[in-house]
C-alpha cells in the first residue's frame, strides 16, 4: 500500500515569530485511521492546515497520496476532504446547497454533485434537513454538514481536526460507527481530538505532537503497551472507612469511597481479590479508572514539559 | 483539473454569486433602482428642464448615460467586495482554498458575478430611463463593449479592496471616499467643457471620466475624450489590476496564515 501522507521537515513560523512546528516527519498508511494527538497550541491545526493549503509552510515537503503540494498541489487536493475545527460555510445558505457548490468547486457536475449530496446527507441523518438554511441546524447537525461536504467528492484521504467536539454522547456514537464504517470502504482518516477515548476506540495509529515537535509515532497497541501501571477503581458491598492494606499493590479511596487499586504490568489482578476476600471485603462491581491512553498521553506531555523546561534553564546557565 | 472541471468550477461559483445577490434582491437590486429614479426625476426632469441643453442634447438625454454608468460601476464593485469579504469574514472562503479550483478561475468567478449584477442593474437603469426620454443608440458595438470592460474592471477593483480588508470598515471606504467622488466629478451630471481650463486638466487624470464619457459616445455619439484612448485605458487597468488580483491570492494575502 502506499501512503496516504508523507510529511518531512515540517516547519512554521508565524508573522509575529512564533515557531508553530519545529520540522516534524509523519508518514500515515493508505487506509488507516490515524490520529494527531496534543495539548492545545501543540501545532495539530497547523498541521493539517498546511496540508489542506489553508496554511503557508516556512520549509519542508507534504506529499498526498505521492502528490507533493509544492509542485502538484491541485492532485494533491482532489484526494483530500477536510472537516475543520470551526464552522466555516455560509450560515445563510441551504444545507443541500452548501454540499453540491463545494462539489462544483472539485469540477463535479451538478446532476452528478447532488446523487453524491443525498448519499451522504442521508447516510449522516441531514436528508430531512436540505432545504433548511445551516444557521437553523444545531451545532450537531452542523458538524455532520461539514462531513457531508468534504465527503462530497469522494476523497481518499479524509481529515478531522476535532469532529465531534461539543456533540452529546449518543450522537458522537453514531459518527464514530460512521467514520469507522467509511474507513473500511477505504477512506484513509486523519483526526484529532481532545477525546482521548475516541483516538483509543477509532485509530491504529497515533501520533503525539507537543511544542511543534513529535514526540512520539507509533501504533495504538505498542503505545498502550508502555503503560505500565493501570488504575482500577472497585465498588464494595459495605462502605469502607480507610483504605485496606493489599501486599504489593498501592491502594486509596476515590472522592466517592469507592477503593482504587494500582495494578503493575505483571501482576495478578486475582490476587487482588484473595487478599481483599481473607479480609472480608466484598466487592460487587469493577472499572477501569481512566482511559489508559489519556493517562498515557498526560503523562507524556508533561514529560516533554519538565524535560523544555530543564533544557530552558541550562541554556539559561550557559549564557549566565 | 480538466478544461470541463475547470468550466464546472467557474459556473459553480458564478452561479452562487448570482443566487447570493437575487436572494438578498432588496438590498442589491431594488435601492439603485430607486435612487436612479429619484436622479431621473429631480435631476432631468426638475432642475434638467432649466438647465437646456448640455452637449447638444436635452439635460435628462446628457445624464442618462452616466447615470447607467455610475450605477454599473458601484454594482459591480459593491457585488464583490461585499461578498468575497463576508466569504473571508465567516471562512467559507476555506471551502475554496481547500479545493483544486486554480486561482485564475476563483478570480473570474468572482468578476463574472459581480459583472452579472453591474449589468444587470444597467439594464434595470436603462429600462427605467426610457420613462423619462428617449435612448437612440449611435454606436452599440462602443456600448456594449464600454460598459463590459468597465464592469470587470470595478468587480476586479472589489476583488483587490475584499482581498486587502480586515474590516468591514475597510469595504465601504474606497466606495465612499474614492469610487463615489471620482463618478461625480467624471463628468456624469456635465460636460467638461463647462470647466475652467486648469479643472479640464485635472478632470482628464480621472479614469472614471473615459468610461462614462465612452458609454455616453455609444449612446448619443458625444464625447469629451477620444473613445479608443479610453477603451485602451480601460484595458490596461484591467490587466494591471487583474495582475495585483492574481498576486495576491498567489500569496493568499488576508485568506491564508
């Protein structure tokens, strides 16, 4: 397969000098569902803003799907549907509209832009919605709009910065079966999020940016793997006053007396519970704390930060 | 992208264009209709009747064409600037930075959308001027291609001032401070020849006194400057102003980081 992006020495800097992306390398797969993970500022948006050419580069070279956007920048954007972070369509305009202009502006005639606007304007639940103007759709539906529209022309690379952000629970659910749903049809996904949970339950592969740099790229599974100690939280029969001393295990009670146990990689989660039996402790449910990919992530980041900030006050140092 | 996706694209956004401004038909069509008709009744027919003649001609014969002209010109001018700077404004102007539509194209969709509502507001004006007098074209060719050239021009004119502004401030100052007084002084309401000398002179530096005075040639075959100077003109300010245009949408000046 080949790849869908390939991303070498990467820079921006703005007008007012601020270095956005300190030369970054990225190569996703044909077909993956793979996703940009930072803190907010980490250079994710410039990213993929400069690869969807709505943000000038300072150096490097992109490359979609083998087609460098220096030099064959107008392949390069037939194979790229975008979803940005903000609403950007014209809040006055009909829904049914919006999608077949922006299929005319890839070349597609109109019979043919408006098959291809019912397809994914039922798909995404926006059919009953067509002749409504988009500023009367809820901010839901306005986010599903916006991937109707950058699907309109069929890309092979689909991009997300922050899809569902601000969409309740059940209906995030239902982008996710969809997004899933066209990746296996092939669509190659790029997305970002601030809901870790989503980057764990969609993507293979994941890429962690911080202050321009990557920090780390590599697949879900080996990230997750680095996790070497994973939390769970357990619901007690009988309320506890303090919490019970387990052999070789950290214990505490959460903020709602429920008893949290850390379990190291290696250990036994059994053992956990023979100890907890021997003490007449009875436990009627169990959870796991935390998405292991946000505490990863956390953890990850402020790695990065305690390790600029050392690197800022040694070059303070060598100057003093 | 193809010459047909190409054509696709083009029609795409003229099409838009002229949805937007039909839509909004109050604010787009209707006012110059009434204010060219207030020009008509007050101008020609009241205070006109007392003038006489100017340019051999009855004073609401004079003025019609320059009326026509004036109103082409601001509709023009007005259609792009207003509509490529609220794309910008609201962003959806990164649904066509994300797509392979080249600029050149952007460029004359644009142009052709704002021409389609200078025109079209021509032909209202003209219409409505035909209750007050009567039009005996001398020249259609001179007409035609007078008041097509001018069109593109102040729709490239509106493309550049939406390109360049920040702020809707900075869309309705060039209309009012540069475009609105340099079509009084161009010689809509008078003949130039009525100027002191010194007055002619300036009055010959005003790139708006060529156009009107070419569309007035067309239509009643009196003019106060030579027709092919003006045209000439008038076609190298497109090329310059179409060059600036392309430049900066090749930088993405205002539209991209």
């Amino acid at each position: 397969m080949s790849n869908a992006l390939e991303i070498a020495g990467l820079t921006k800097t703005y007008g007012d000098g601020f270095q956005a992306l300190k030369g970054i390398d990225l190569t996703v797969r044909e077909g993956d569902f793979f996703a940009l993970l930072g803190p907010n500022g980490a250079g994710k948006s410039t990213t993929l803003g400069i690869v969807c050419s709505l943000v000038n580069k300072s150096a490097g070279t992109v490359k979609v799907f083998g087609h460098d956007i220096d030099t064959d920048l107008s392949a390069a954007k037939v194979n790229l549907g975008v979803v940005p972070q903000e609403f950007n369509f014209n809040q006055f305009e009909k829904v049914f509209d919006i999608v077949t202009t922006q299929a005319g502006y890839y070349g597609i005639p109109l019979r043919q832009a408006r098959v291809s606007a019912e397809k994914y304007l039922r798909k995404l639940g926006l059919w009953d919605k067509r002749d409504t103007p988009a500023r009367m759709l809820s901010g839901g539906m306005k986010r599903r709009l916006m991937i109707a529209r950058a699907l309109v022309h069929e890309p092979r690379l689909l991009i997300l910065d922050e899809p569902t952000a601000g969409v309740d629970i059940e209906l995030r659910r239902s982008m996710w079966a969809f997004l899933e749903e066209i990746n296996r049809e092939g669509t190659t996904i790029i997305l970002t999020t601030h809901y870790l949970e989503e980057a764990e339950a969609l993507c293979r592969n994941i890429a962690i940016i911080d202050h321009g740099l990557i920090l780390r790229n590599t697949s879900k599974r080996e990230l997750l793997q680095q996790l070497h100690v994973e939390t769970f939280v357990l619901d007690t029969a009988e309320p506890l006053e303090g919490a019970p001393g387990l052999d070789g295990f950290v214990t505490r009670l959460d903020d709602e007396g429920a008893l949290e146990v850390d379990v190291e990689k290696g250990q036994s989660l059994n053992r956990v519970f023979i100890e907890l039996e021997g003490l007449g402790i009875r436990v009627v449910s169990m959870r796991t704390k935390a998405n292991r990919l946000e505490e990863l992530f956390i953890r990850m980041v402020e790695e990065n930060a305690v390790a600029n900030k050392s690197a800022a006050a040694g070059a303070k140092g060598a100057s003093a | 992208m193809k010459t047909s996706a190409i054509l696709t694209a083009f029609n795409t956004i003229v099409i838009r264009e002229i949805r937007r401004f039909t839509r909004i038909w109050p604010q787009t069509l209707l006012p110059p209709a009434v204010t060219m008709t207030l020009y008509f009744i007050i101008f020609g027919n009241l205070i006109g009747s007392r003038i006489g003649q100017m340019g051999g001609f009855d004073y609401m014969s004079f003025i019609v064409p320059g009326l026509i002209m004036m109103s082409v010109i601001t509709s023009s001018y007005a259609n792009v600037v207003s509509s490529f700077f609220s794309m910008k404004f609201q962003r959806s102007i990164e649904e066509l930075l994300v797509s392979p539509i080249p600029n050149w194209v952007i460029l004359a969709g644009y142009v052709t959308g704002g021409m389609a509502r200078g025109l079209g507001i021509g032909v209202i004006v003209t219409l409505l001027s035909l209750a007050f007098t009567r039009l005996e074209i001398h020249h259609l060719g001179v007409v035609v291609v007078t008041v097509f050239l001018t069109s593109a021009l102040f729709a490239i004119g509106g493309f550049i001032n939406a390109m360049l502004a920040t702020k809707f401030d900075d869309i309705s100052i060039v209309p009012t401070f540069v475009l609105t007084p340099l079509t009084y002084l161009g010689g809509v309401f008078y003949s130039i020849q009525l100027l002191p000398e010194f007055w002619q002179g300036v009055s010959m530096v005003n790139p708006i006194l060529y156009m009107v005075n070419a569309f007035r040639y067309g239509i009643l075959g009196v003019s106060d400057v030579n027709v092919y100077v003006a045209l000439g003109m008038i076609l190298v300010f497109i090329v310059l102003l179409a060059a600036v245009a392309l430049r900066l949408l090749a930088r993405g000046k205002g539209i991209r980081h």
